[in-house]
C-alpha cells in the first residue's frame, strides 16, 4: 500500500474537520512532506464533493471485531500459586527434585500466560476504542453529509480582490439546522497575535460570530459546524482580522464578502 492509499480515506475526514487522535497527527505529518496529498487537499476543500466521498468511506467489519472478542474470551486465565518452601528432616535423592523443577516450570508457565492474557486484554482495549472513535468520526461525517445535501442547503462564495493567487472561500449553510461548513484556500498570511473571523450577516439585526481560524502554510483553513443559532436566514457571510481569541462584533473592515450561488 502506497502512502497516498494509506492516507487517501483520511483526507475528506479531515477536510472537514472530522478527523482526530494519532490518524490526524500522523496525516499531518505525511502532508508537511507530500506535495501530492497537499495538492488532493486543497482540492477537496475546495469543492463540495468531498462530503460526497465521506459517505463513501469504510464501516469496520463487525464480525471481524466479534472474531476477536470471542478469542480473547476463549483465553485460559490462569493465576499463579505461591511456592510454600518445605522443609525436610532428611536429604532427598536427587530424582525427588524433578518433580519440583517440574512444578516450577508450570508456574513459571502460567505467569507468563496470566501477563500475556492481560497484555491482549489491553491491546483489546485500545482497539476498541479506535474502532469507536473511527466509527464516531464515520457517523459524524454521515450526519454532515445528510444535512448539506439537504434542499434547503444554501452556497456562497467569499472572494476578494483579483490578483493571483486570489483568496477564496465557499460556505455550504443550512438555516433551519444552524449547520455550516466554510472552507477557505489561499488566505494570507496574518500579523502575530491576529486570526481570521467569519460572520453570519443575517436579513435584518447584527453580525454573528461563526468562527475563528488560521489558514495554515498554504493558506487553507476550515471551520465546521460552528455553534450557530437555528432558523437565521444568512444575507451573506463576511471575514475579518481580529484579536485570536475572536470578538463578539467586527472590529475591522471585512477583507472577504461572499455572495449567494
């Protein structure tokens, strides 16, 4: 398996801000080195097919886990005796202590199989929890996909200025979920102690805060499901340059609007 295909399942997952724990660390840190899976990025945050192909993505087999289990449960779990010494009045011919190297040998034996028995146990463990946590990850991506798709699911597009390489944002929203994804390419890079905020400018009433973000070394970034009331009908969405901790109202004039379609 090449490392594109190892890694090709966990690009939407993480365009979209799903993925989590060692497979987002290690994701990372393979992007920081491949051009190729860097360029496959940009592109799926760029487009909207990405949810597309998180609900495409591979449910571990049940039986394959249910396998498992039965096998551990199978396991022997024996516990080691303590050796009582015995004292003797008398010497005891050499053949005598055979029975005792003998004894020895099984409790010796059934140490080993009592520590072996719990280091299954404990891999067990650990992949239970990444088989939830993938399938939690999975779910999650589902229910993304289910509610941008739905009729009502409304796209605007962020630009601003015209020189190349222009900066850009798309945002998919769905007002009666309060559900958004926006996802940005080619964002410049900010002062120090400064972050990008986007804003839910509604039909009537002030800005709302829809989240703060840093582009990173290739200026993309992304802001997923951000908590938003339900039931505001955006007018359009605009971006600002705020303190990093974000700001309950604008403070500078908007670097990007977007617009409906």
């Amino acid at each position: 398996m090449t490392a594109h295909e190892q890694f090709g399942d966990d690009l939407a997952l993480y365009a979209l801000g799903t993925l989590e724990g060692d497979e987002r660390v290690a994701l990372e840190r393979h992007l920081q080195e491949c051009a190729g899976c860097r360029k496959e990025l940009a592109r799926l945050r760029g487009d909207a097919a990405l949810l597309a192909m998180a609900a495409g993505a591979s449910r571990p087999p049940a039986r394959s886990r249910e396998r498992l289990m039965a096998a551990v449960a199978r396991e022997p779990r024996r516990e080691a005796q303590p050796v009582v010494p015995i004292r003797r009045a008398r010497a005891t011919p050499w053949w005598g202590w055979m029975g005792w190297a003998a004894a020895a040998a099984c409790l010796v034996f059934a140490v080993v199989l009592v520590h072996q028995n719990r280091v299954l146990q404990r891999r067990l463990f650990r992949v239970e929890a990444r088989i939830t946590g993938q399938d939690k990850q999975l779910q999650e991506a589902k229910e993304l996909l289910s509610s941008l798709t739905a009729p009502d699911a409304e796209k605007y597009v962020l630009t601003a200025g015209n020189k190349p390489p222009q900066p850009q944002g798309r945002a998919i929203y769905v007002a009666s979920s309060g559900t958004l994804v926006f996802i940005a390419s080619h964002m410049p890079a900010l002062p120090p102690q400064k972050a990008y905020e986007l804003w839910l400018i509604p039909d009537t009433g002030t800005p709302i805060p829809a989240g703060v973000f840093k582009p990173d070394g290739q200026g993309s970034a992304a802001v997923v499901k951000p908590p938003l009331p339900v039931g505001i009908t955006a007018k359009t969405f605009a971006i600002t340059v705020e303190p990093e901790a974000g700001s309950d109202a604008p403070t500078s004039h908007p670097v990007m609007v977007g617009s409906a379609g």
